[in-house]
C-alpha cells in the first residue's frame, strides 16, 4: 500500500497544506467543524505523521516525556493525570515511561526521552536518602517532581512537613495522649513527614511520642507486623493514635488491630500520610493527608513552558525547603534553582472520626485521581 502523504489529505479534504497542518500543529487555530472534517479524512485515508523526519529536521517534537517511578500508587497516577491534562492545554502531548522501581530503567527512559527531541521532561525519581541529578547539563527543559534539592534545577513537590504537622494536628484535636509513628524515615519525604510530626507536638510537652523506626514504606505486612505489636500492649500502654508515615503502613496497623480485637478508632484512632487511594480498600476507611499529586503534575507542565519561553528569571535563585525560603541574588542562569511546595489536603475518614462526626467515607476515588 503506497504511503499516505500530507497532500493526499488536503487534497481529499478539499483544503490548503497549511490547514491541514495546523490541524496538526495548532488545532485551536482551525474551526470546530474543519477540524472533524481534516480528522476524519486522517482517519479514513489512515495518514500518519512523520515524526522521525521533523526530528531529522532539528525540531522538536511537541511532546512531553514523564517518567514515573512506578504506577502503583495513586499518587504517580495523579501526578500523570494533571500532567496530561495541563500539557494538552498548551498543545502538546504526553508520553508516559513507568521505571518499574529501577534506577537503571529510569535513566534509560529520561536519556530516551532527551534522544527523541521531546520538547520537555518530567521525572519523578525513585525515593532515595542521597538523591541528586542524574546530569549536569541537560540538553532540553526538565522538571523533577516530587523531590526538595538545593542542586540547580526546577522542582515540584509536595509540602512533605506539612503532611506530618497537619496529621499531628489532627491527633492533638481528637486528645491524643500517646501517639505513636510507623515507619522507618529512609529518604527526604518521610524525613519531612517526621520532622513536621515533631515541630506539631513540640507545643505539647503533655502527649507523649514514640517513634517505630522499622519497615519497609511500602509494604502492608510491615504495617500489620507492628500494628500486631501495639496490640499485644496491656491497655495502659497503648497508643490512643497510630500515624502510618505510608497510607500503605497504616492500613496494615488496622488490619492487625481490628484482627487482635482493638476497635479502630473506638480505642485506637490510625492515620496515614500520603493520599494513596490504591491502599485505601481496608476494613476501616483511613484518615490521611492528600498531596495534590495533580497539581504538581500540573505545576510540572508550567515550569517546562516557563522554560520553553524563556520566562525564567536570570540572577535570582530560590530555595525553598518545608517551610522555610531564602532568595539569593546575583546568581547565574545556569544556576537558578526554582522550587514549588504544594500544600496537602487533610482527608479525614473512619479511622479517626469521633462517633458523633458525620460519616465522610464515602469519596470518588475517580475524582481525586
């Protein structure tokens, strides 16, 4: 079968090379009704861009490459969704890359993505406690989310240490006398989840803390291991609050409390601290604190066209690490540092809830993916 060219289907459309290839190109430069008419002659003529010959060219692709670590937890899942819907609001589209948790196959995919002209880059890297760019100089824009570094570069993440100071807050005002915290602090996210927790309950010398540093943060087992150790308490030494630093690790506390006969939150209220509703299918409906993983996907897309623009500020630096903020002025463009924090969400469920709270269990998880 000959190969369909782009006249071909301006010639059957009965319009301009030009139409045709803003059709393409720019689509919200052509009326509604010239567009179905280009797109259904692409369809039924079965036309296919030439992408490889505009990269031959020296243009880039109008695309975006993401790179995610891992797609199952719903937080990488929201990340891609604003990213998706953002990037098509600038007329670009969205490749997705899952690295399958290795460090190895996310450096393949984000040197892939560079190789093929994209016009951008996202990546959210793998949780690590030594995290750094993986390159210098980067040929095209790119964004990390997900991830504070002092290192030059554009960031987007979620305010880590308001995750744990507003999930603290929540047990002071349920009357916590003894709370404990789940998890073993192995990267930068977790650390700033703990040091929130602290800086909350700092003001309140009265409640007493205790920390669990064990787990792995993604395994419900381990949740359900501990949470069988709390249960196993005599009742004078119990928590009255269990925050998981993983929605995945609290979900395994309630699992293991309610299975040793501890009313969840009749005798112990439990919370996670991640907005993962992948682990949110539990007995009890879990509190948790929601990083708006769509608008750092969103935000994400921003920095990329702010780059793509050239709309970066040239002699000032930023840094921004949890709730503190410096600027520094006079510093090269290359070495600009650009961080945008997104403030989480209290979500509060069953798990928490005071008997005479109206039920707020019931939420559209498709919404908030």
């Amino acid at each position: 079968m000959a190969k369909v060219k782009i006249s071909d289907v301006a010639r059957e459309a009965g319009v301009s090379l030009g139409t045709v290839s803003n059709a393409l190109n720019h689509p919200e430069k052509l009326r509604p009704e010239t567009l179905k008419l280009i797109n259904e002659t692409i369809n039924r003529l079965g036309y296919l861009p030439n992408q490889s010959a505009r990269q031959l060219a020296g243009g880039a692709t109008k695309s975006f490459g993401l790179v995610l670590p891992r797609l199952d937890h719903g937080f990488s899942l929201q990340i891609a969704s604003g990213a998706h819907n953002e990037a098509r609001k600038h007329g670009y589209d969205l490749l997705i890359a899952n690295a399958d948790n290795d460090d190895i196959l996310e450096d393949h995919y984000l040197r892939y993505f560079m190789g093929t002209q994209m016009s951008g880059v996202m990546v959210q890297p793998m949780a690590s406690p030594d995290w750094h760019p993986a390159m210098a100089k980067m040929p095209v824009p790119i964004v990390h989310l997900d991830i504070h570094c002092s290192e030059p570069g554009y960031y987007v993440a979620a305010d880590n240490e308001a995750q744990g100071r507003i999930i603290a807050e929540l047990a002071i005002a349920r009357g916590a006398h003894h709370i404990v915290v789940v998890g073993r602090a192995a990267f930068m996210q977790l650390t700033l989840r703990v040091l929130g927790i602290h800086k909350a309950l700092a003001l309140h010398p009265d409640i007493k803390i205790e920390v669990i540093d064990a787990g792995e943060w993604n395994t419900a087992a381990d949740g359900y291991g501990i949470g069988a150790q709390i249960a196993e308490r005599p009742a004078n030494e119990r928590p009255d609050f269990v925050v998981g630093l993983t929605d995945v690790l609290a979900s395994g506390v309630i699992s293991a409390l309610v299975d040793k006969g501890i009313s969840v939150p009749g005798q112990v209220r439990v919370a996670g601290c991640d907005g993962n509703p992948l682990a949110w299918s539990g007995s009890v409906p879990l509190t948790t604190v929601a990083p708006p993983g769509y608008e750092i996907g969103r935000k994400g897309v921003q920095l990329l066209m702010e780059q793509i623009e050239n709309k970066a500020p040239a002699k000032t630096k930023h840094i921004r690490v949890g709730s503190a903020a410096r600027t520094v002025t006079a510093v090269a463009a290359e070495d600009i540092n650009r961080q945008e924090l997104v403030r989480p969400f209290l979500l509060e469920r069953a798990s928490t809830q005071a008997s005479s709270q109206t039920d707020a269990t019931a939420i559209n998880l498709g919404a908030y993916l």
